[in-house]
C-alpha cells in the first residue's frame, strides 16, 4: 500500500493527475486505480476530477486476487455504523484465506466488495477482521472499518467486555443446569485438534459458562457464554468434559442417534459490546433453519 500526504504546493490539484506525478504512472492508469475503488482519500473513495487538499492522506491499495463467484454466500449485515460492521455469517464459509493462493471464495472477500475501505485495516489477509468464526460455524460478528475502530475492537476483545453467546447442542445429557469449565487451552501435539488442559498444565486460560435449556434422548441444547476467546474454545472445552458438539468432525461424533447433524451444532447468537462512544449495542441472530430442522427431528425420537 502505498501512502501519500498532500501539501500545501499540491493543494487544488486533480487526484487522477496528483497520482500519476507522485508514482510515474500514466493518467489513464491512476484513473483506472481510481475507477477500481483502490485509492482513498481519508479513508473515502473519490471520483478522478476530485480537487485535492492540502493535508489530505491518499492510500492506494493493492487488488486481490479476482475469485470466481459463488452465488449461494450473501453477505447479510444486521448493522453497519461509520465505525464497524455486524454481520451474520452463513455456514460453510472461511472468513479469510488460510494461505495464498487461495481460490475458494472467502467473507474477507464478500467484506472487501461490499465495503472496499476495509482493506486500509488491520492485517493485509484479513482485514477489518477483530475475530472469527469457524467454517461451519454461523452467527454474529463484528467487523472494524476504521483503524481506530481495529484498535478499539482488539482490545475489548482482549480484555473480555464483548458479550460473545452461542447456541450449541452437545452430546450426551449435560446433568447441571449451570456450570463453567475453566480448563486451559493450548494445541494439541497429536492432531490439529486443541487440547483442554488441567489448570497446572501448558496452555491459555479459557473460560466458558454454560447453560442447559433442552434436554433430548441422547444430547442437551445450552446456552453457552464466552469469557475468554481462544482457538475452538467451545468445541474443546466440551469435549473436554465429556460432552462433545454434536456434528463437530474434529472433535467427534459426528451423529446423535440415528440421525447425522447438517453441520457442527454451533451459533453465535448474541454479540454485544460497547461502541465508541462507550454507548452498550448488543445484537441477536435467530437460529438457522438447518439447525432449527435438526431440532424438530430430534424431538420426533
């Protein structure tokens, strides 16, 4: 990315021809970067005529990799503020690339798309990206879209004020109605797996609350809160103590009963957090209509 402050000398000029000045290139090419969404002023896109100011900060960014389309993966914004995006992600989707190339269709992407001023924030591969969901995992999350938004979101994050709720279904019946697991967290040396660990042992600390509202034949639907937001938390914790999530390949099993979950049991339900203004918003997303029919299945055993 390259950057570029105006001063008082280049004050009223075109920015098409400011650029082309500034990095040897034609005119028609800076229209172009221009016409392509990939120059910013202030952290907004402007058209090729626009005058320039003295003070004025012009980024070019640089083009990611075109990816073939894949019509059944929408962006669905719940909410979206000068500051940060709510979303609700689909299953099925990674939010960013793993590694480059990568040629599968990514939420990084679909951000990128729809709100291009996103790729000045954060990390090159995954901009504007303060947390993540798992492939298969659905639900809520927020997205910053601006540096100070990355920042602010970061260390909430890290200091544990987000109010961050999933829906799971585990195997098994969980036997309190309340309870928390507070076992460390660290990968496992085995597998891709990560490991849940006594408190004496390696890892991070990790903290997840549990609530049970459904008991089945063979499995129990919680409530499940995070206070700490470590690699497949949830999915490690309650494999941990017997109880894995039902559908979760890594983890196991990968059926309850007789009947083969569509996907791991997992959502994120609730995401709540204070803005900028140190304004409380909190957001919710209803269960998706595949897991809502696993339910309805599960209820007929």
């Amino acid at each position: 990315m390259q950057t570029f402050t105006v001063t008082k000398e280049d004050s009223g000029m075109r920015l098409d021809i400011f650029l082309a000045s500034m990095t040897e290139q034609t005119r028609s090419r800076t229209q172009k970067l221009i016409k392509e969404e990939l120059v910013f002023v202030n952290d907004k896109i402007k058209s090729p005529h626009y005058k320039i100011k003295e003070g004025d900060i012009i980024q070019i960014v640089e083009k990611r990799i075109e990816l073939i389309p894949q019509e059944e993966f929408e962006l669905n914004v719940v909410f979206q503020n000068k500051d940060f995006i709510v979303i609700d992600k689909p299953s099925g989707i990674i939010v960013h690339p793993p590694h480059q190339p990568f040629d599968k269709i990514t939420l990084v992407d679909l951000l990128v798309k729809k709100f291009p001023e996103i790729m000045q924030v954060g990390e090159k591969e995954r901009p504007g990206i303060v947390h993540r969901l798992d492939k298969d995992v659905s639900g809520l999350m927020v997205v910053a879209r601006n540096k100070d938004a990355f920042e602010y979101l970061k260390k909430e994050f890290k200091t544990g004020n987000i109010k961050k709720i999933y829906t799971g279904l585990v195997m098994g019946k969980v036997k309190k109605q309340t309870g928390e697991i507070a076992l460390r967290i660290g990968r496992s040396a085995r597998s891709k797996r990560m490991a849940a660990r006594p408190e004496s042992q390696e890892g991070k600390e990790a903290l997840t609350y549990f609530r049970v509202t459904k008991k089945f034949t063979n499995s129990t639907l919680l409530e499940i809160e995070l206070k700490t937001g470590r690699t497949h938390q949830i999915r490690a914790h309650f494999h941990a103590i017997g109880h894995p999530l039902a559908g979760d390949p890594l983890y196991k099993p990968k059926r309850v009963g007789k009947i083969v979950p569509p996907r791991i049991f997992l959502h994120s339900a609730t995401l709540g957090f204070n803005n900028m203004d140190q304004d409380w918003v909190e957001f919710d997303s209803p269960l998706p209509d595949d897991l809502q029919d696993y339910l309805k299945e599960l209820k007929k055993l």
